[in-house]
C-alpha cells in the first residue's frame, strides 16, 4: 500500500483508510512486482512516498484481486486497514530519471 509520508507521519489511529475509501469502498494495494509501477503513477508529483508492507494473511476475508488499469490483477482491500498488521514502512527513492524504487524491500 503506498501513503504520503506526511499522511502516514500524522497518523495515531488503530485503522487507516485513505481519503477515496469511502467513495471507491475499496483501499487499493499492489503486490512487489507491481509497486514501483503504482507509485510512479500515483506519487509522480509527489516530494515523498511510503510503501506500507502488510500481512495481508491476516486480512483475507477482506482481500480481493481485481483488474485495474489494464496492468493486472491488483489485490483492494474491502476494510479500513488495521495498523497492527503493517509489518514495515518502506521509504521510496528517486533514480538519476526521477522515477520511484523502492530498494529496502
């Protein structure tokens, strides 16, 4: 799950859900080989991004893989997403082209 930084910094609650949550009814995930993709697409703009590694075996009742963008199968999350199962917070870096990676995970 990617998060702004500032988003995620300010955070104290025991379940996160971003702000289109309850429009779309869903939280949006990517799994590794679809991350770096996300994050360009979505935080291109963006002065920090956060890759949230989370134990989605805790959280599969809630999870399904969907199409999204024309790139695959995403996992979306159907609940607000509880903190305790974020397993770490991965900081992405900018390449010499300005892209996103993420190395740490």
């Amino acid at each position: 799950m990617l998060v702004d930084p500032v988003v995620w910094g300010g955070f104290v609650d025991e379940f996160y859900s971003p702000s289109n949550y309850t429009s779309e009814g869903f939280i949006h995930l990517s799994y590794r080989h679809q991350l770096d993709w996300a994050a360009n697409k979505f935080y291109s703009n963006s002065k920090g991004v956060f890759a949230l590694e989370i134990d989605i075996g805790q959280l599969k009742p809630f999870l399904r893989e969907e199409e999204a963008a024309g790139k695959g199968l995403f996992p979306h999350l159907y609940c607000a997403l509880p903190v305790k199962h974020v397993l770490k917070v991965h900081e992405g870096s900018r390449r010499i082209d300005g892209k996103w990676e993420f190395k740490s995970i």
